[in-house]
C-alpha cells in the first residue's frame, strides 16, 4: 500500500507567478489509477460524512478502478451540480480527506484530484450534451447564481421543476466567476458546469438585481411559487483605520472582481486596476491568498501578506498558502495594521479621494488564549510599530451578506449580521422564502453553500407537495 498521494503535477513557481493559467495539471489516468487503487473502500465510509452533499466517494472511486470513468461520474453527479469546480476548490483536507480512514496511519487519499480528474474526463467527452427536460410547469426562483443558487437549480430541475436563475451580474457563477481567480479556477470550466445546467432546462437571467430590477413580491405576481436566495455575501468589511479612503485601497472583492470578471489584467481593460507597485493584502484566508497572488501576477514587485494571528491560526488551505510562498510571497504573521498613510494628489484636483497610498504602519500582536468562537485572540504589543513601503493595500478580512433583499423584502427576518434567518429545513419567516449558503452563514466555502442548496431543494419540493395537497 502506497503511504502517501500521488503528487499533483503543478507548474513551476518561477513560470507560473507571471501567468493566469491553471497553477494545478491535474493528474492523468495512469496517476488517477494508482490514486484510486490507495481507497480502502471502507464500508462505514467516514468520507461520505465529511462531504457536506455527501457524494458517494468509496463508490465513484472503485469505479474509477475498474476505469469506468463515465459510471464514477455518475455517481458523482447524483450529489453534486459541480464536482469540477468542487475538485478544485473545496477543502478536501478538512472535509471528506480528513475523515479518511486511510489518513490515520499514512496520507488520505486525493478525493479531490480524483473527482476532478473524474469531472474533466467526462466534460472532454461530453460538453454541451443535451440533458433531461421539465415534466410539469411549476415555477421556482432562484437568487444568485453561485455554488448554492446553481445547486439548488440543478436538482429542483431534476425534479422536475421549472427553475429560473436570477443573476445581478452580466456572467452566470456568482463567486466562482468574480472571486476565485482563473490560475486556481478557470472560468471556461465554471462556463461547462453552468451549461451542463441548462441543458438539463435551467434557465438563467443575468443582469437582473433582485431588490431593484425585481422584488420578491413580484417574483411572485410572475407565478413562481417558491424562490430561494443564494445571493451569498458580497458586502465587503474593512477595518475602519485612518486611510482606507486613499486610492490604491481595495476590498478584496473589488480587486478580484476587476481582475476575474473584468480582465483587468489585459492590455488597455474597459475596468482599470492598479499594476505593479508594492502590495499589502490583509488577511489569512483563501480570499486574501487568492489577492496576493493575483496582484503578483498583475506585476507587484512586491507582496505581503498581513495576518493577525501566528501561521498556525491561518485560515487558508494549507495548499494556497505553500503555493503563495513558493511564489515569493511573503508573511508577515501577528501583525496587524493601524494606518494607512498616502501623499496628495496634485495631478488631478476631481478626484474625491484623498491621495494615494505610499505606506502602511502595523503594530505586531501577541497571542493571549482563546476566544468563545475557538480562535486564538491577539492583543498588540506597545512600541512595537513598523511601516512598510507600498503602493497599493487590499482588504481582505471577510464579507457579509448584501442588505438589499432584506430591506426591500417584508416580512423576511435576519440575524445582527445581516444573515437571513431560516429553520433546519432552509424555510425563512417568509412563506415560500428559502435561502442558504453565505447569504444566512456570511462568507463560508463552496461546498458548504452547494450542501445548504441541496437541502434546500428537497425542502422546497416537500413544501411545494404540501402546498398543492392541500390546495393552496
């Protein structure tokens, strides 16, 4: 028995730092098999456990020893709308990997490169293939047309269901389109997996904001008889310190939204970003790994990470931070900044901000115990302050759900956060209303908010049952 997976084949730092191809090659069918023959094909299947739409894993792989590709995904497709994007970008390792029984003793098996390597085998072979149709005419919306919204579709239409997408962006995916940049997810699989949807009779509306182009209400007056909100969490926080207001200051959102979405990576781009320079990300999760690696490829000369707590409190996967370092990225751990500072703008007397950035002044941070959410807590250290040369700062500390559904929505309840309100079943205190995913959690990971739209999905369906049994 092989003690550790196989390894994946990557580009190389030097070349792929100045690139926006795919950093990960993912692995051929001779890797794949040596991979899936490490599966010990448990009968209680733990990993099944830690998959959040709880895929049969033990199963997709021993077809995948049998070289039975098109059956492993099947059995993929059964649970997940997804599983290319999910093999990418999921958290294997703290999810169905770190149930492995297999892990105990030796290195989990690779779940995730062989439900990738699964899902790109069968989109070679199959893209754009015509797939099941709807059987009635029942209407269901749905808000948001990232991993929750595109889930919960792709299995309402399974059943059945008439299902449309309302998406406020002009490209279906939502997160996976502005947020999670091309090197870790390229959008032309994001493209395959929404087409897979509509061929199988989704349709999808983009360029429609729910909350202003149309209400809830309205969705109703326009027959739907169900609507589920999976428009995640897109308002962005900052840290409220003197010079947030300096050009060359961005949300994390902002940067990658202009970078991802708007390719304002090429040559003379219809959105603008700054180039070059010397940039400071703050924050340790995979967003803030996502940025700094995203402003080295746009040509920073430099980039720090800026991260309260000590390496071992990182919240980033394991495998995009060695990523960053192997790139020349480099950390800068219980550090927090104070201000930010910048010099005027003489060149333009319109502009509305006040300069731009040339620095950044932090204080270094000591670990104190823990705090009632489990994590480590930090207090500064007195006269410990530095200041770093830069040009350009990107926060990157977390997101919340955008209020505007829930202001232009009666009847509708959300928590001190801004997060909807729902039962166990995904029902909010709105009748027909369902949401999930980051627009009731805040900002969480894929295959949390794709577990929440598959819940979702049977939940509406057993509602929607009840409701025409008893004729309402």
């Amino acid at each position: 028995m092989v003690r550790e997976k196989y390894e994946m084949p990557v580009q190389d730092p030097a070349v792929r730092a100045k690139n926006f191809n795919e950093v990960a090659l993912g692995y051929d069918a001779e890797i794949a098999l040596k991979e899936a023959q490490r599966c010990l094909n448990c009968k209680n299947k733990p990993c099944v456990d830690g998959c959040p739409v709880n895929i049969d894993i033990p199963g997709f792989i021993l077809a995948l020893r049998e070289n039975d590709v098109e059956r492993a995904y099947e059995i993929i497709s059964e649970s997940s709308s997804l599983p290319a994007v999910c093999g990418r970008v999921c958290p294997q390792e703290s999810q169905c990997e770190g149930r492995c029984t297999m892990g105990i003793k030796n290195e989990p098996v690779a779940i995730g490169r062989l439900e990738r390597f699964t899902a790109d085998c069968h989109n070679e072979k199959h893209n754009n293939k015509k797939g099941g149709s709807t059987v009635n005419e029942r209407k269901i919306a749905v808000v948001g047309s990232g991993p929750s919204g595109l889930t919960c579709a792709g299995d309402l239409a399974k059943k059945g269901y008439k299902v449309t997408v309302f998406e406020a962006l002009h490209k279906p995916g939502g997160v996976l389109v502005y947020g999670i940049p091309e090197f870790r997810l390229p959008k032309a699989i994001v493209k395959t997996e929404v087409d897979n949807l509509l061929n199988a009779g989704v349709e999808i509306q983009t360029n429609v904001i729910i909350g202003k182009t149309l209400t809830v209400d309205e969705l109703f007056e326009m027959g739907f008889e169900a609507v589920y909100i999976g428009s995640g969490a897109g308002l962005p926080k900052f840290m409220n310190i003197k010079g947030e207001g300096l050009n060359g200051v961005y949300s994390a959102n902002e940067f990658l939204t202009r970078s991802n979405l708007m390719k304002a990576y090429i040559d003379h781009p219809v959105t603008p970003i700054m180039k070059g320079g010397r940039v400071a990300v703050i924050g340790g999760g995979n967003v803030a790994m996502d940025a700094a690696r995203t402003a080295l490829r746009l040509g920073a000369g430099k980039v720090y990470i800026i991260y309260r707590r000590s390496e071992a409190e990182l919240p980033a996967r394991r495998e995009e931070v060695l990523h960053a370092k192997e790139e020349g990225i480099e950390f800068l751990f219980l550090s927090t900044p104070v201000e930010i500072s910048g010099f005027e703008n003489k060149e333009d007397v319109h502009d509305p901000k006040n300069g731009f950035v040339n620095g950044i002044k932090c204080v270094r941070m000591k670990l104190t115990g823990e705090g009632e959410d489990g994590r480590k807590k930090t207090e500064p250290i007195p006269g410990s302050e530095f200041t770093l040369d830069v040009t350009a700062v990107v926060v990157a500390i977390g997101t919340s759900p955008n209020p505007l559904i829930k202001n232009t929505t009666s009847g509708l309840d959300t928590d001190e956060r801004g997060g909807i309100v729902v039962n166990e079943d995904g029902m909010t205190s709105r009748e027909g209303v369902f949401a999930g995913g980051d627009a009731v959690t805040g900002a969480a990971t894929v295959i949390s908010a794709m577990g929440a739209g598959k819940k979702a999905a049977v939940a509406i369906d057993r509602y929607l049952d009840c409701y025409a049994a008893t004729g309402g």
